[in-house]
C-alpha cells in the first residue's frame, strides 16, 4: 500500500512509485491523498499489507509517522507490515523514524529499483 498522510497534495511522486511496484509485479494499493492517519491504519489492517509505502513532503513525518506506527500495533499489524517511509525527511529525523519502527527512510533521488529491491528482501522476513 502506498498511502499520503496529512494534508500533503503532492502526489506525483507516490504515484510513480506505486507503478513501478505494480509492474514490479506487486499488487499495489493507493489511499489518495488527504489521509488521516487512522484511515491509513484503517486501510492497511482491512487489506492485510505486507508493505506501507508512507508518502510525506509536508514536514509532518514526526507528528504523522508516529501515529500510523502506533495505530498498527494497537491492532497488532506493525510486526507483520514492513513500513517505509518517501520524502523529504531531513537525516536528523531518520534516526527517531527508524526507532519507531520504520524499517527504511527513502529521500529524494533514491533509484526506483533500490526500494523494490529492498521491498523484495525485508518483506517476506515478517
């Protein structure tokens, strides 16, 4: 699943990345834009994901993040869902991401074909 939180409207990016996993041969879900997080949380429980693909540009990762981190382990969904995270996170916050259990932070530039194959290797191990 790859999912937008808060009011971020930009999407492009999100949308490229869910296309190179669908033709990757993953079967890949979109939220759209404008996601709570709880929809999110809500969303990923319902379709069983193995891998949340988390889309933010706004800043809000250390407010947003956090909650979809805790919504899946209130319904016990974070150590079966690899989740990632894509934008512009500054690399003083990648640290507190990944300590809340973030399994990777992707920024800008990272080529298409390292974050499915990261995808490939660290999903099948939950």
């Amino acid at each position: 699943m790859i999912a937008k939180v808060g009011l971020d409207g930009h999407d492009r990016g999100a949308r490229v990345i869910a296309r190179a996993f669908r033709d990757a041969g993953f079967e890949v879900v979109y939220s759209g834009l404008h996601n709570a997080p709880e929809e999110i949380v809500q969303a990923a429980v319902q379709e069983d994901v193995d891998v949340l693909g988390i889309s933010i540009l706004s800043g809000a990762h250390n407010t947003l993040v956090p909650r979809v981190l805790e919504g899946l382990r209130e319904h016990d969904a974070l150590d079966d869902t690899l989740v990632i995270v894509g934008g512009v996170i500054p690399e003083d916050d990648e640290e507190e991401l990944l300590d809340q259990g973030v399994a990777r932070v992707f920024g800008p530039g990272t080529p298409i074909e390292e974050t499915i194959e990261f995808v490939r290797e660290n999903a099948s191990e939950r």
